[in-house]
C-alpha cells in the first residue's frame, strides 16, 4: 500500500500563486517599514512553508518550524528569536493571528535560547504536550525525531486533526465555569484522537498499515543485511496485527495459579505442587514428557514464572509471588498486547538486534537456525564493531538464546525430544521443532512492534 492523493506531494511547491501573492503583499509593506526585518520575515517564511502541507501552515508547522528547525538555521539564539518576531509580523499580516502569538509568544524564546541541547527537548516536549497539537506517541506507535515522506504527511494530518479538535473545545471542560481537564485527560483525549486517525482508512489502506510499510522501507535501507533479515517479511507483518490468543494461554493460566499470591520456597521457587498442577494443566505429556519435579528443573514453568515478572504481572514481596495491580482482570487482548511489546522491546541494542534475527526465522515459519553469521553482518554493518570490547560478530548474545527459549515455553516452538531440528541460537540444550502457524504470527508481532516503535539512529 501507499499514500496517493490526499497525501502524495503533501509539501511539494504545487500551485501557490494565491498564497504568494498575498505574502508578497505583506512583506512589500513590512520592507517599507524595516526592510531589514522584513528579510528576516521572509527567511522565517520560507522555512516554514518548507515543512507545511500545500494548503498552507498549520500550528503543527507553525510550532515544529519555530521550535525544532529554527535553531538550526539561525546562527546563535539572538539571531533565531529575530526571524520567529519578523515572522511574527508577517503571520499577523496574514491573518494567522494564532500563529503569531506564538511565534513572539515567551515559551518560543525560552526554547530558542536554550542553554544546551538536552535542555532544549525537554522544554519542547513540554511545549508541544502543552499545546496539545503536537502527535503524542501512542501504543500503536512511536514517532521518528525526524520523520520523512509518509510518515512525516500523516504527522501533519493528525496535527490537523488536534488544531481542529483543539478551536472546538474537545480539550475544554464540558460545562461553563467547570475546571479544566486535568493533564493525563486532555493527553488521553490526544492519544485516541491520533489512534483514530491511524486506524482510518485513507487513500486506499490503513494509515497505520501504510505507516508500517513506510518503516520496513527505511529499516531495510539502514544496511544491506537488514535487508536481508526482512525479506519476504511485509505479509507476515501486516498479518500480525490479528492477536494469536494461544500464545497468552500459558501465561494466562499460570498467573491464574497464582491467585493473590503464592508463598515462595526458600530459594525463591515455585513450591513443588503449584509445579505440578501448572505442568499438568498447561502441557501436554507430548509437550513435556517429563515427570515435574522442582521448578529449577522444569524449564517451560520456570520461563513462564520469569516471563510473568518480566512483563510486570507479577512481583516478588517478603517471600510470596503476587500478581500486580494491572495483571488484575486483563483481558487476553491486553495480555497479547503486553507479551508483544515487552517480551524484546523496541531499544536498539547488539542484544536485541540479535532476537530479531532469531524472531525474523520464526516469523517465517522455520526454526532459528544458521543465523549467527547475519547477527555478526548486522552488527558490524550497523557500527557495531565492539560491544564491550569484544568483537561484535564472536559475542556471546544471550537475547538471541533467551527469546527462542521463551517463545517454545509460550507453544510458538516445541521442544524437540528426539533431539532433531538444534538451534544454533539456543546452544546444544535448545533443541525445537518448526513453529506453529500461532508462534509465526507472535513473531511476526513482536517484529511488527519493534518497526512501529523503535527510534532508528539517523544513518
């Protein structure tokens, strides 16, 4: 899928003539008043119109031009703070009194003379969150820092939702007098507003599978391995936006034996019989043909147990398991969706490269096997030439191990008594069969998150 019509050429030059001539208007008058500040007007324009969609600025614009791309091409913050005041000027000409406002608004200035860089994005995150414009990361998604092409146009549509929302009153209070909406309201609000927008249908697709086609796209052109790793993945991918409920089961019925809670052996075990109940109600006797014994010694119960803690479902407390106040009535959709995001997360990191490769096989439907060598090529393409001062190719990953160990106590994997089918990621102890077409689309899950989500260092 792509983006035609509504959003193809959303900031090519098109036809303007209108719009230009009445700023040439305005800055003929602003030159016979200052015509050094009219120059200035027409810098801080032509940045702006730069980043704006074709019909014209918006306070999502407004607001990214002045509080992201000014610093940058102004010479020192005196400088910057000139062009937002002439750009000022010229909004007001315009009758984009809004814009204006914020253009010489307090809040502008502060960010302009920001004293360093860390400070700077703190203060425009907080700008943006206060202005209620600006798209708000959402469990759907997480923004590049500087989003190009399609990414960048749904930015702007949604920008332009929340203005809109904003003039209407959606983030006032519902009655006159009333107080107003506290913060974590009016940013729910904002989140729904944008997950609505994403969930659209626009241009022939979903916005937010077009976005997820738009990701794959840039992560395969980081490096050429990369490319490799997600090869004939884009249908697995969208796919994976349908839950694959058996996955959660396990979890699912082990927190259910913990109840409101379990008291721990000494060592900070399971005790034997919740063991045993939790093996004989949750595998199979061709699933795990073994007699259960201490929890140390039952591999798929002791992932699951860690895999709980992990996920925050579960905690430990003065020698008991107890379930956390959000595990607490979760619906299986909520558990898939907390089994996906957090299982391998969206950082950008050896270890985490390295499950997705193993993941990447298991999405395809086939055991993670021979893939330590594109775990090698991904790392040393990517920059990643030492990892704690060893060569990143012979590292020792243990991510890679951990998440295949994990996915064959979840059931997208079973282990392989015969001992046929080793993963090379696993070690000579992990030895699984293919995965089922439910362990596929986990997978495929867990990729499709880290593509929505992950921030990708600019190449």
């Amino acid at each position: 899928m792509e983006f035609d019509g509504v959003f193809d050429g959303a900031h090519s030059s098109g036809d303007r003539s209108s719009i230009d001539d009445a700023v040439a208007a305005a800055l003929s008058y602003l030159d016979s008043v200052d015509p050094a500040s009219a120059a200035d007007a027409q810098t801080g324009w032509e940045g702006l119109r730069s980043i704006s969609p074709r019909s014209g600025p918006t306070q999502n614009s407004v607001q990214t031009f002045l509080w992201t791309h000014l610093c940058e091409m102004a010479s020192e913050p005196g400088r910057a703070w000139d062009i937002a005041r002439a750009l000022a000027d010229l909004l007001d000409r315009l009758g984009h009194a809004r814009y204006a406002d914020i253009a010489r608004s307090s809040e502008t200035r502060t960010i302009l003379h920001s004293a360093d860089e860390e400070t700077e994005k703190l203060r425009i995150t907080e700008a943006v969150a206060d202005s209620g414009i600006g798209a708000p990361d959402t469990d759907l998604i997480t923004w590049q820092d500087v989003p190009e092409g399609v990414e960048r146009s749904v930015l702007d549509l949604v920008g332009e939702t929340l203005e809109v929302a904003s003039i209407a009153g959606e983030f006032a209070p519902s009655r006159p007098g009333a107080r107003p909406l506290r913060p974590a309201a009016i940013a729910l609000k904002r989140q729904r507003l944008t997950d609505s927008i994403l969930r659209s249908t626009r241009s022939g697709g979903v916005v937010l599978e077009q976005l997820l086609d738009h990701r794959i796209a840039l992560w395969v052109a980081y490096s050429p391995p990369r490319a490799e790793l997600y090869r004939d993945l884009a249908g697995p991918l969208h796919d994976a936006v349908e839950p694959a409920y058996s996955c959660v089961r396990r979890l699912e019925g082990l927190l259910g034996l913990v109840g409101d809670g379990i008291t721990l052996t000494d060592k900070g075990y399971l005790p034997g019989d919740i063991v045993e109940r939790a093996v004989g109600t949750l595998w199979s006797p061709r699933e795990w043909p073994f007699p259960p014994g201490e929890e140390l010694d039952t591999e798929p119960v002791l992932r699951i147990r860690r895999l709980l803690l992990r996920l925050g479902l579960v905690r430990k407390h003065r020698g008991q398991l107890l379930p956390t106040a959000r595990s607490r009535g979760m619906s299986a959709d909520r558990m898939w969706a907390t089994l996906v995001s957090r299982t391998v997360g969206a950082a950008y990191h050896p270890d985490t490269i390295a499950a997705e490769v193993a993941i990447a096989e298991v999405a395809r439907g086939r055991r993670p096997k021979g893939t330590s060598s594109l775990v090698g090529e991904l790392l040393t393409a990517e920059g990643w030439s030492h990892v704690g001062g060893e060569s990143a190719g012979t590292r020792d990953l243990p991510v890679g191990d951990d998440v295949v160990a994990d996915l064959t106590a979840l059931g997208a994997l079973s282990y392989d008594i015969e001992g046929q089918g080793k993963s090379d990621i696993g070690g000579p102890e992990t030895s699984v069969s293919p995965p089922s077409p439910d362990g596929s689309r986990l997978a495929a899950a867990l990729l499709r998150h880290r593509l929505l989500h992950t921030q990708l260092p600019s190449a």
